[in-house]
C-alpha cells in the first residue's frame, strides 16, 4: 500500500489530496494552495505508482538438471 503523501485527487475536484497510509484525507490542494474538503464517499485505496522491478538477468548458467533437459532434447 502506498506510503503517506500527497497524491493526485482521486475525485478529480482537486489537483491533491492527502494519504495518509490508511485511508484518504479531508486534506486537499489547488496550485498550493491547501483548505479541507471532507469526503462524502469511502475511496479505494491508491494503486502503486510504480510497478516492482524485474528481477536480475539471467546468468546463462544451466543447472545440472537444465542441462540434462536441454541435452535430452537435443538427442531425441
């Protein structure tokens, strides 16, 4: 879940709008200008902003049990 921050204003009324981690805020923000805006509806929670990053490259190691496969398919 998202850590807490000013994110984009998921009602789009507003350019932000506080998380704080939990749950979104009455806390709002216009051009920097920030007042409060009490929410009339429960909002889902922020999707991450990012995605995880891909795991390490491959080594082009094979493992003994790689190997034999891959050996096995050459032979057949």
């Amino acid at each position: 879940m998202a850590e807490a921050s000013w994110l984009a204003d998921p009602t789009g009324v507003h350019e932000l709008r506080y998380w704080n981690g939990s749950s979104w805020t009455e806390h709002v923000s216009d051009q920097g200008t920030t007042r409060q805006d009490p929410l009339t509806t429960e909002l889902p929670p922020p999707v991450a902003a990012f995605p995880p990053p891909p795991g390490p490259p491959p080594t082009g190691i094979l493992t003994e049990e790689e190997f034999a496969a891959q050996k096995a398919k050459l032979l057949d």
